[in-house]
C-alpha cells in the first residue's frame, strides 16, 4: 500500500501521545539521566510512529558514550543502539534525529537482506556497499512513504567546501542518493548517483539486487583506489551520523555468536546469576499517574523499583511446583490447544515474486527499464498475499500484594491467591514456548506512590529454568496494590517486543489500593487510564480477577469483555479462551 506520510501530521500525533501516553524515565546517576533522558522520553511515541509506519517496533535501546563506536547507532538482535544526539542539538532537533535513526534501521529490516559476506570484500567496498545498502533501504521507503525523505534529507549537509577526501565524498554521494535537488560537481559523486538511479529524479533504482550493489560498490573504490585517496578502515563510521554502523546487513562467520547489547545505563546491571546469587541492585523507573479529581496526569509521580526476587532455600518450594505442574499437565495440554486454535492470523503481502496475485507496477517498470539498460536482472514483478500466523509476547503481572494471601479456589493443599497465579505463570510458560509466543512474568506491590515494587521473575528473552522457577515460587504476599504504576512499567516492556500481538495479562483481587490514597474511585480511574494508554501503541490488556467483590473494579477498568473471573488454575484455558475470543 503506497502512502504519503505527512511529518507534521505524525509530529502532531505524537505531541498528543506524549500527553496520553505513559512514557517512563529511568532514575541512574546524574550522567547517565542527563545522556538518557530524551530518548527515554520519547520511545514511545516513536515505537507507535513505527508501528503506524511498517509495524515493525525495534527495541530502542541507550548507547552510552566512552565504549568503542558509541558515537554510532547499530541494529542487533538485541534491538536499534542509540547514543546522544549530537552534540548542541535542541529538543526538537534531538527528536528529529531520533526519529530519523528510528526510521533508518526500521527500513533496513522492512527491505534490507543479510545477504552481504565479508569474507573476501575489501574494507573500501565493505563501506561503499554499506552507503548503497543505505541509500536502497531509504530510496524504496520513500517511494512508499514519501514524507520520509523530509525527515532524512536535511541532515545530509556535505558540500564540496567539506573537501574532497574519501570520507568527505562518501557523505557528498550519500547527500546526493537521498536528495534529488543537490548538484554535485565532483565526477566519482556524479558517477555513482547516475548508476544507482536510472532517471534524473531520483524515482527509479537502476541496482535492486545485491550482486549488483556489489559491483557498483567495487567499481567506485576502484576509482577511489585510481585517485589514490587513503582510508582507515578502522577509524571508518558512516554518515551522517542518524544512520547505523551496518552490521546488520552483514552475514555472521560460522559459530560467530550474535551480538550483545553494550551496557546502557543501571538497568543493565540486571544480569542474570545462578539462581543462589545476591539480586542486583532495584533499578528505578518514574511515571506519571492520572489524578480524576483535577482531570490531567500528574508528571513523574510514582516510582517503580525493578528487583529480583530474594531466592532462598526452596528446594522443597520447587519441588512441590513441580508435582503440581505434572498433576497440572492435562490443564496445560487443553490451554495449548486453545491457544493454537485462537492464533490470530494477519494477511501478509509479499513483494517481487517471480508469479502471484497481481503485478507490482513499480517493480514492472523498474524491471523494464532495467531489461533496457541491459541488466540481467531476473523479473520479480507480482505480489503474492498470504496468511500468517501472528506473534504473539505476553506480560504476566502478578498481584502479589497482601491481599494475594487470601485462600483461593479449590486447591485441595489450601492454596491462596498468591499460589493460584503462580500455577497460572507455569501453565503459560509451557504453553506459549509450545505455540512459540514469547513470556515475561512479573510480581508487582507497592507502598505508596515512590515504592512501587516490579519483581522480576522471567524476561522475554530468558528460557524457563530452575532459576525462573525458583524467582516464581519466591515470591511473597505483601504490601499494597498500585495497578496504574505497573500497568504502564508492563506497557513499556512490552512496546520493546517486537511481536505483532502484545498482551498485559493482569491477575489481581480486583481493586487497587494503597496506603497514601483515601478516595475509593482514585487508583481505579488511574488504571483504567493506564489501560487505555496501553491500548493507543497497540498493547492490549486481560484481567482475571480471583474475587468476586472486585468485579465492579475491574469492569471500570478493563474494557468490555476483557475481564473474567478465575475460579481457579484449572478454568484458565476456557477463561482465557472466551477473553481471547
């Protein structure tokens, strides 16, 4: 679908997110808040932008300084690595380079392939194909979403005033790539702009294949290598500086092992040890929280502390979760199968098939133009539409407040509200690593608005272990229920996944409460609020509610139909299926 995409417009978007969305700020040292404030700021608003863009949703992670390369961003596994804006960049300036970057490594995933082998490619040439690889990725999103180049071409500023090095003539050709109005006087930067676009607008790609990028990339550092320029391959970062370091587009050496995130700020310090290990240090978050009584958001009201769970010796603890779990296999087989069965498919367009649906009229023009210019190129005209399964990455908060201590269902051992969700989270784990969906699960209490507790029992990206098993069992019935707080820590956990459905599952009594907060109406009006947030980037919200005097509560709060009452472990596949439904 081709779409014009009006800056101002997806600016005014989100000015208003940032007014109704929660956005969370991390509290570290002095220097890492002042090197990450803005981007924490605004990662929201730009992982909705995305999403609305190509829904697709990168992590966006913090790049310090003082490590090797943390001027430049890079894409990994792990997420887009981000550093600070340059340096004297206003607000706005600094939002537009985050959005800029954001968009850049957005495009490279949406069009860009890891096809590229260093092995045997010269480092001019590895650079060269990088720039080309660049200028590909922004030339086909902005022949689907125009307005983007508004946002690239301006940070493009070389002239020939900058010089004529290598480096200097690189950023001169890449202006050129992406700015059909700059006129190059040097031949080399004329050269390749008139073998990357087959017309003087800029509109058609004479190279789409990387075999050929990789000739035309060969071809201008034999020129370079004629003109005798040097270049220190080492040294070497691509620019301007919003774009990647580019080894996302590269294939990896056999047992080559992925890439690490570097460490970005405190929350980094959050390393999984053996299971026995002393938990690192809680790392803050501030949010804001909605006040009914004066209609507006209160800026940086609560505070969340993530921790660890404390693990102690539950070996028997674990042992009796794992009988349960066996005696819970059945209920575990039922909750699969109805999870398989209500796997929301989405209708996927293929591009430049070589036979589907119907023909792509920019690649069959593109294709013939090539044919023309005497390109071999193979004809991947037609677009083929199919229908695919849809990620799927779940949140589960866990209410372990005191009131979680209160007996529950029909637990034959007497079990609590406490233990019933600790079930649930098994049950889910095994089911979604069965129908491949991704799981985090999360305890949550609080005492007051500035001790709000987010207990980490399993990340996302964290198999289910004995030491996740162990965090889960030791949790513990505590303190109060701030769900507002820990609804919108969850929502930005989960606006990092990268899925196409993301879900805050919510266990809970049902109402809010907490220590600092009389009025009855006050912490259930945040929820709701912090609930349709969530939905706003995408995130949806389910409640199973484990009593019944807390239906009227969580009516208000969840939307119609998103909230069920839980009689226990047991019902969770017909409960969870109805809500799903």
């Amino acid at each position: 679908m081709n779409a014009v995409v009006d800056l101002d417009l997806r600016a005014d978007l989100q000015a208003g997110m940032d007014s109704s969305v929660a956005t969370a700020r991390p509290i570290t040292d002095s220097e890492s808040t002042e090197q990450s404030g803005q981007l924490d700021a605004l990662r929201l608003p730009i992982g909705a932008w995305l999403r609305l863009l190509w829904n697709v949703t990168p992590p966006l992670l913090h790049l310090p300084a003082g490590i090797e390369g943390g001027q430049t961003p890079f894409l990994a596994e792990s997420g887009l690595h981000l550093p600070s804006p340059p340096a004297g960049a206003s607000t706005a300036d600094a939002r537009r380079w985050y959005s800029a970057a954001a968009a850049h490594a957005a495009a490279h995933i949406v069009f860009s392939r890891r096809v590229f082998v260093r092995e045997g490619t010269a480092p001019i040439t590895q650079a060269l194909l990088g720039l080309l690889e660049d200028a590909r990725a922004e030339a086909l999103a902005c022949r689907e979403l125009p307005g983007l180049r508004r946002l690239w071409a301006p940070l493009h500023t070389a002239t020939p005033k900058d010089g004529d090095d290598f480096e200097t003539l690189m950023l001169r050709l890449a202006r050129g790539l992406v700015d059909p109005g700059y006129d190059d006087p040097h031949p080399w930067v004329r050269k390749g702009r008139a073998r990357f676009y087959l017309d003087d607008g800029g509109e058609v790609l004479a190279q789409s294949q990387p075999d050929a990028l990789r000739a035309m990339a060969s071809a201008l550092g034999n020129d370079i290598g004629q003109m005798r320029m040097g270049f220190n391959a080492r040294m070497y970062r691509p620019g301007p500086s919003y774009r990647d370091d580019n080894r996302w587009l590269w294939q990896r050496h056999a047992g080559e092992q992925p890439e690490q995130s570097q460490p970005v700020s405190a929350a980094a310090r959050l390393q999984e040890g053996p299971a026995d290990a002393t938990p690192p240090a809680p790392v803050q978050w501030r949010y804001p929280e909605w006040d009914r009584r004066i209609g507006k958001l209160r800026t940086d009201w609560c505070v969340v502390h993530e921790r660890h769970p404390q693990v102690g010796e539950s070996v028997g603890v674990h042992a009796s979760a794992v009988a349960t779990l066996e005696h819970d296999a059945p209920v575990q087989r039922a909750l699969t199968l109805m999870l398989q069965k209500s796997a929301m498919r989405s209708r996927v367009l293929r591009r430049r098939e070589r036979d589907g649906d119907d023909i792509e009229l920019d690649e069959a023009v593109s294709a013939v133009l090539a044919q023309r210019s005497g390109s071999a190129d193979e004809l991947r005209v037609h677009t083929r539409s199919t229908q695919a399964a849809e990620s799927v990455a779940v949140l589960l908060l866990i209410d372990s407040s005191a009131s979680s201590a209160r007996p529950h269902g029909s637990d034959a051992a007497g079990g609590t509200q406490l233990t019933t969700q600790q079930r649930v989270a098994r049950l889910l784990a095994g089911a979604l690593a069965t129908t491949g969906g991704s799981l985090a699960i999360q305890g949550f209490d609080s005492d007051g608005r500035e001790g709000v507790n987010h207990w980490r029992v399993k990340d996302f990206d964290e198999a289910w272990s004995d030491g996740t098993a162990a965090r889960l069992a030791s949790l513990q019935s505590g303190l109060s229920t701030r769900l507002g707080a820990a609804l919108r820590h969850a929502t930005r956990a989960l606006t990092a996944q990268p899925a196409s459905r993301r879900l805050v599952v919510v266990m809970s009594d049902g109402e809010p409460h907490d220590v600092d907060i009389h009025d009855p109406h006050y912490l259930i009006e945040d929820a709701r609020h912090a609930v349709q947030s969530a939905r706003l980037v995408g995130i949806g919200t389910l409640g199973l509610l484990l009593d019944a005097e807390g239906a009227a509560a969580s009516r208000r709060i969840f939307e119609v139909g998103k909230s069920a009452l839980l009689g226990d472990a047991a019902s969770l596949p017909s409960v969870l299926g109805r809500l799903l439904g």
